[in-house]
C-alpha cells in the first residue's frame, strides 16, 4: 500500500498562494488550445451543419451515421428491454424528480406601487430546450432524467436529447430508455462540442433550441461557454467536487467513503474534507489509504487526490464555514453534531447543494433524492444555482398603468430624462401630466 498524496494538507492558515492556487483554482478554460479547437468544431457545425455532424461521429465515436435522428421505436424498445429492476429505480428516480422541482415551479405575481402602478412578472415556459447527456467511456441515464423532467415539469414545448453514439450508431441503450421514460420528444445520435454546436445554431436535421442544459467533458463545457451569446445555458460546469465540513463527531469511514464516491468520477475530480479537528483529518487520511487500493477506480481516485484533493485543519468551525463559502463546491457534506446543524447550514451561502448529516450521501443526490445533480462548479456556485424549473421558463414582465397613475408620474419622469439629456422621454412622459 503506497501513501497517498494530496494537492495540499495542513493547516488553512498555512496556505501560501501557491498552495492555495492548487486547491481553489478548478476553473477548465484556461487551456488555449482546447478554446482554439472547439470555436473551430462550432464553426464547422454552423458551416456545414449536418456533414459536420456525421464527420465528428465517425472520427470521435467510431460511427457512420445514416441518420442523425434515433427513431421513437428504438427508445421504447430500450425501455421494454431494461432490466426490470433497473427500470422501477429509474422510474422512481423520475417520480422524485418530478415531484420536487413540481413543488418549486415558479408562479407568477403582481404588486401595486404606491403611485398604483401593477407591476407583474408570469413565468412563461421555454419553446424548446437541449438536455445533453454524456456518452463514450460511460452512459449516464441520470442526466436525462434530471435534465428532461424538470423541463416536463415547467412546461417547455419540445424536449430534444443529444448523446453521443456507440460503434452501432446509437446511444447507449440505457440513455434510450431514460429518453422514453422521461418522455423527451427527439433524441440524436450526437455529441461533444458538435451536439452543442447544432443545438446553438440548428442544422437540416437538429432543430435550434433556447437553452441548452446537462453536464458533459470540458469540450463541451468550453462548447457551452462559447455558444452562451447564441443560446441560454445552464451553469458552467467541470469535473466533479465535494467539499466535506465536519467536526470531531464524525466518523471517519463514512467520509472517507464519500471523498472517494466523488474522487472517482475522474482523475482532476477536487475533493476537500475541512475540520476542526486534527485527530479526525489524521483518521480520513488512514481511512482512504486502508480501502483505496480495493477500489476498481483506485487509480483514478489516487490521481484526483493528489491532483485536487486537499485535507484542511481550520481552527474553527466559522473559519471552517469561510473557507467553504470561499471554495463555493458543487456538492457539500455537512456532518456536525446535531445541535449546530441549522446554525451553521443557514451560513453557508456558496454551494450547489448541501447534504446535512453523515447519512445524507451525495450518492443519493446523484440519483433518488430527487433534487437536481445538475450543479456549477468550479467556483460558479458564488453566483450561480443548481438546475430548476426555473432554467426552463422566461419572465415577462407586464406594467398597467392607469390614467391617474400615468399623471402622478409624468411630471417626475420628465425631470428625470430632463436630466439624462433625453427630451423626447421627457415629452412622451409629459403628455400624461395633469392639465
């Protein structure tokens, strides 16, 4: 059993700025050439639509492609096929998924102002939305459900799903199950940078949508970031994170579980256990170095390790809660003793999603829970919210304004444009003034 090596592990205020850039520094698009290479994919797609589609399946996925559309038979026959005990937990996945982005489904409201002005805001769901669901070395159903049955949910017209083809052509046939379980409307047979490309834009075959959500490799973050003036996207996003938050209650294999379950997903994942307590962190530390070499992905849990991974003594749990709120994790664990639990979750600000108690795996969140694992990495969580309904609809925004509203505000108007040197706002506000 060799040691195992972390990006950092000491004390946080033993942070220099090197170390401290190594474990805060996740961001995916400082890599010129892959920016330089994926404009060059997108601009192919937009040049040459559907020809484009069917070079990057043979050349990427090892696919000649007659047809870029999966017929709706085809997924209805994955789902008739699907291993039966699969299919109820996928259907109960769903069930979950649906029932609570349905209990925070956005509604519309109005106010009066005290010049009697109603103002409203109604949610008006999107025509069409991408979900896009990962392919090549693994297939993820889950994110066709948690991309496609909020949008149900919140209404949208048309539900398209892009993931990339195996040799045979097709997606994977679990992808194509969770399609007709989630009950998309199109399903093609692409992916990468290029599948974002003809959602962005459009081609013969791929209608253009108005956002385009789901997770993907870092060619199809960059993708994302770069069609995000064209399209409405979801968050941006990278390789997995968790950061830990514990005290000395914790116990140390069931974190040391959790920071694997995460180290897994792939060899740059950033995994942080912070605690007050020395003594713990010392029995993490042994507790990943007893089970790793067990693990099937062992080498890619070592290398996300030493890559990103970091074990942070903090003096303090509110120095604990600073740090937390100033990485911003996609996924957070919270295992405290009970009676500071609520404290200190209504104070951490910066987080996808929070998971409260040692019995709160994220795994669950992945999968049953029922909340969205579509969540911002990187640091994104500072500014940005996991996937919702609220991603699948637009506000619009109505004002009535009445007679005697319109003459209580005209003459306050006009002196403002007055101000800003617009005299024709000045007149038009002016003309309501009492005479």
């Amino acid at each position: 059993m060799s040691a195992l090596r972390f990006a950092y592990r000491g004390a946080a205020s033993a942070l220099d700025a090197a170390a401290r850039a190594r474990v805060f520094d996740r961001a995916t698009s400082g890599d010129a050439a892959l920016r330089t290479r994926v404009a060059a994919l997108l601009a192919e797609v937009r040049r040459d639509g559907d020809a484009a589609l069917r070079r990057f399946a043979e050349h990427f996925d090892g696919a000649r492609l007659d047809a870029l559309e999966v017929p709706r038979a085809e997924w209805t026959a994955a789902l008739e096929a699907l291993d039966p005990d699969l299919r109820r937990v996928m259907t109960r996945a769903a069930a979950n998924i649906r029932d609570v982005h349905a209990a925070f489904r956005p509604v519309a409201r109005e106010t009066v102002t005290a010049d009697g002005a109603v103002i409203g805001r109604r949610p008006d769901p999107l025509s069409r939305v991408g979900v896009y669901a990962p392919g090549g070395r693994a297939a993820y159903p889950s994110s066709v459900l948690m991309g496609a049955v909020p949008a149900r949910v919140a209404g949208v017209g048309e539900v398209i799903l892009c993931s990339p083809p195996g040799a045979d052509g097709r997606p994977s046939a679990v992808v194509l199950a969770a399609a007709a379980l989630a009950e998309v409307d199109r399903v093609f047979a692409i992916g990468g940078a290029g599948a974002i490309a003809a959602m962005a834009y459009g081609t013969a075959s791929v209608p253009m949508v108005d956002r385009i959500v789901g997770p993907g490799n870092a060619y199809v973050a960059e993708a994302k970031a770069q069609v995000a003036s064209a399209v409405a996207i979801d968050s941006p996003a990278g390789p997995s994170e968790l950061l830990v938050l514990a005290d000395a209650t914790a116990d140390a294999t069931v974190l040391a579980r959790e920071l694997v379950a995460q180290a897994e997903h792939d060899p740059v994942a950033a995994v942080v256990l912070v605690t007050d307590a020395p003594a713990l962190a010392d029995a993490v530390v042994a507790a990943l170095a007893a089970r790793i070499d067990a693990e099937p992905r062992a080498a890619i849990v070592r290398d996300a390790l030493a890559a990103r991974g970091a074990i942070v003594i903090v003096d303090t749990l509110d120095a604990g809660i600073a740090f937390s709120n100033a990485w911003a994790p996609e996924h957070l664990l919270l295992v405290v003793r009970r009676e500071a639990e609520q404290g200190i979750l209504d104070r951490l600000r910066h987080a996808g999603t929070i998971f409260v108690g040692a019995q709160a795996s994220v795994a669950f969140g992945d999968y049953l829970s029922g909340a969205n694992h579509v969540l911002p990495t990187g640091g994104a969580a500072r500014g940005y919210s996991g996937l919702s309904t609220l991603d699948f609809v637009r506000w619009t925004t109505y004002q009535r304004i009445g007679p005697a509203t319109a003459a209580a505000l005209a003459d306050d108007t006009g002196r403002f444009a007055d101000a800003e040197g617009l005299p024709g706002h000045a007149a038009a506000a002016r003309q309501w003034s009492r005479r």
